[in-house]
C-alpha cells in the first residue's frame, strides 16, 4: 500500500505561494506594463483641431478677432453699442473754405455747414469712437464735433495738424505735423503733447499700423519717402527712398491677412506693395494717373483704390492679387480721400479740385449722386461705420 503523505501548508507559506503566483500573472503583461508592447491600452482621445493663434499685440490693444482677416469687426452694420443710434452723415472738410459740410447720405442733402478753423484736412474718429476731430492744419486746432448730436466743441489748440491717428491700444493720438517735420505723441482725450519725435523726411502725412499694433508704417509726401515706427518706443526705427524719382506717397494700409502694406503715390500713379516686417523694397502696382486714396470693402475681399488724376477708381482683388475693374466717373472728376458707408454699398469720395462728393455704387462702380460742397473738399469721413475702435484718418476701424 502506497502511502501519500500530505503536508500541511502554514500561515507564512500560504502568504508567500500568494505572492509567487501574482508575480507570474503580472509578468505576462497588462496594460501599464512598459515592457511588454502588446498590451491593451486605452484609447486616446482624439483633440480638436487648435485655431491659429492671433499674433500677441501691443499691449492694452483689444485681441485680434480673426488672425486671418484683422478687418473681422468691420462687416456690413456691424455697429458698436457706442455708436448704432448716432445719426449717419457724411462730413466734408472744405480746406479752401474752413468749413465742414454735413451731408445726409439716404437723401443726399447737405444737413449743414460748420464753420470751423482754417485750412481743414481731414475728419478723424476717436478711438474711442466718441468724437469726430476736424484737423485745421494751418489755423493749428482740431475742432471736435459730437457725431451724436452733430454740434461743434471748443477749439483745441494743436500745431501743424495736417493728420491725426490712434495707436492702436488707444493710449496716444498721434498727430502728423507735416511742415513741423514731427510726429507728435498725445493724449488722445485732452490732446496734451506727450512726445515728439523729430523726422528727417518732409511731408509725414498718412499711416497704418502691423496687425500686432507693434509698428506703424508712414509716407512722406514731400521726399518720397517712408518711416517705420515703433509704437510702444515712439521711435522711428527705420527710413528708405522710394525707388522712383519724384515719388509722393499719400495712403496707406495694410492688407485683410495682416501681411503686407499698400502705399498709394500720386506721382508714380500706383501702389508701392510693402512687406511691413523686412521693410526691403516695395514693388509697384500701377493704378491710375494721381492714385490717391484706399477703402477696404466690407467683406475684406477688394480694396477701392481713387485715382485723383484722371477721375477713375481701381478695384484690386485680395484673393487674386491683381486689379479686377476700373469705374470712370462720368464728366471726369478728382476722386480723392472718403470712405464706405455702413452697410458697404456706397464709396464716398471728395472731389479735391471740383468742390463736390461722390458716391459711387460698390457693386456695379455707378455714379449715385455728385454734390456741389464748399471749395477744396478733402479727407471726408463716412459715420458712424462698423468697428471696435478706430485707429484715425478718415476713419480706419478694426
């Protein structure tokens, strides 16, 4: 007879076959097991796809909305809380007149004249978007006006004011003393002059800023030149000639992507196209005799382009990089500064040497009306126009 022997297992050793037993489990593998690639993982959750980063800004500047198109706030009655009930006009500088004419664009009446200082250039919007000011370049004041109710203020004395800008974090104006060979830093509300930045160029007159708000790029009509500025420094920190001999930059802005500058010049009669950033030289794009002025349409696809020599208006397509139409006012003219109304089918343009306005349909490139104004019209503003602020000029919102 066979006898087995069973051996009774104690405490310890149950304890220790535990332990030996869950070793060769766990070498088999399991999921967080890093040596061993055939083990179940779980699966990874897909991420959403990241939207391009808007380029950090100035400091104090409201964030870009769209990094591919900085013109994203300014669609067709887009219009803030600050300005939707102001009543919309069309105000006319009359340089030669010292007067502003207040038209009514759904009649295409004048509502009134204003008198205001000597020699006025341009109507400019606040940043804030509050207050209109009239640049009377050679009386040196800008006369606020109230765009709410339309009633003038009181003068504010400013030298030399042939143009006025906003940065873009709306902390200064920035005033273009054309003669004074200046740009002059001030408080945008009491324009105290904070800094002057002395140029060596003649003629600073119209500006755009990078779509960061970091730089500012500025033509000098008198010398051919351009000036490249740092915003936050109050320093020109670059200067170049124009490549063409008698050159007169006047406009300037930047395209919807943020990436490059188009520089009218009213004696090479086409745009200087500018990489802001390198700031090399610019290649020109021929438009009309006296090319002037430039409009952004409301769905940043076109940019309206006033040649002031020879009474026609150039239509340049983003998307296809090239000029598309022509529109030639009927009895000639001299189309020259203005803006697009708020729902963008009307472009308004001032007559400089015919003392009238236009307004030409955005669609089809038809003359709407031709209104006899005061003598020398100017740097006309469209308000109110959509956008969060404004940056200056005759009106350059984003």
């Amino acid at each position: 007879m066979v006898r087995v022997t069973v051996h009774k297992m104690t405490r310890p050793s149950i304890l220790l076959a535990a332990v030996l037993l869950a070793a060769l489990v766990g070498g088999c593998g399991s999921a967080s097991d890093p040596a061993n690639p055939q083990a179940a993982a779980p699966a990874a959750v897909p991420k959403k796809p990241e939207k391009p980063a808007a380029p950090p800004g100035l400091p104090g500047m409201p964030p870009v909305l769209d990094p591919k198109d900085i013109y994203a706030a300014d669609r067709p009655d887009k219009l803030s809380a600050v300005v939707k009930d102001f009543p919309s006009r069309v105000y006319v500088p009359n340089t030669l007149s010292n007067t502003v004419t207040v038209i009514d664009p759904e009649t295409y009446e004048i509502v009134e004249t204003i008198p205001v200082g000597r020699h006025p250039q341009h109507v400019v919007p606040s940043w804030d978007l509050k207050t209109l000011w009239v640049n009377n370049n050679q009386g040196h004041t800008l006369t606020p006006i109230d765009p709410a109710t339309g009633k003038r203020g009181k003068d504010v004395e400013v030298h030399d004011p042939y143009n006025l800008y906003f940065t873009p974090n709306g902390r200064h104006a920035v005033v273009m003393a054309s003669l004074d060979r200046e740009l002059v830093f001030r408080d945008p509300h009491t324009m105290k002059r904070l800094h002057t930045e002395p140029v060596s160029c003649y003629g600073v007159n119209h500006a755009d800023f990078s779509a960061d708000g970091r730089y500012f790029i500025v033509s000098c009509e008198f010398s051919g030149e351009l000036l490249k500025v740092d915003t936050e420094k109050m320093k020109v920190v670059a200067q170049q000639k124009l490549p063409f001999n008698g050159a007169m930059p006047q406009d300037v802005k930047l395209s919807p992507d943020g990436k490059t500058f188009y520089i009218a010049d009213m004696m090479a009669h086409g745009m200087w196209v500018l990489d802001g950033d390198r700031f090399g030289t610019p290649k020109l794009l021929p438009t009309g005799k006296g090319c002037h002025g430039l409009y952004i349409s409301r769905d940043s696809k076109e940019m309206y382009v006033p040649n002031r020599g020879e009474g026609s208006i150039s239509v340049f397509d983003f998307a296809r990089n090239k000029l598309t139409k022509k529109w030639w006012l009927p009895d000639g003219g001299s189309p020259d500064m203005g803006g697009v109304s708020a729902d963008g089918k009307v472009l308004w343009l001032s007559g400089r040497y015919d003392s009238e306005v236009y307004a030409i349909d955005t669609r089809t490139g038809e003359q709407l009306a031709r209104i006899p104004v005061g003598d020398g019209p100017h740097g006309l503003a469209v308000y109110p126009q959509p956008g969060r602020y404004s940056l200056g000029h005759t009106g350059v919102f984003r």
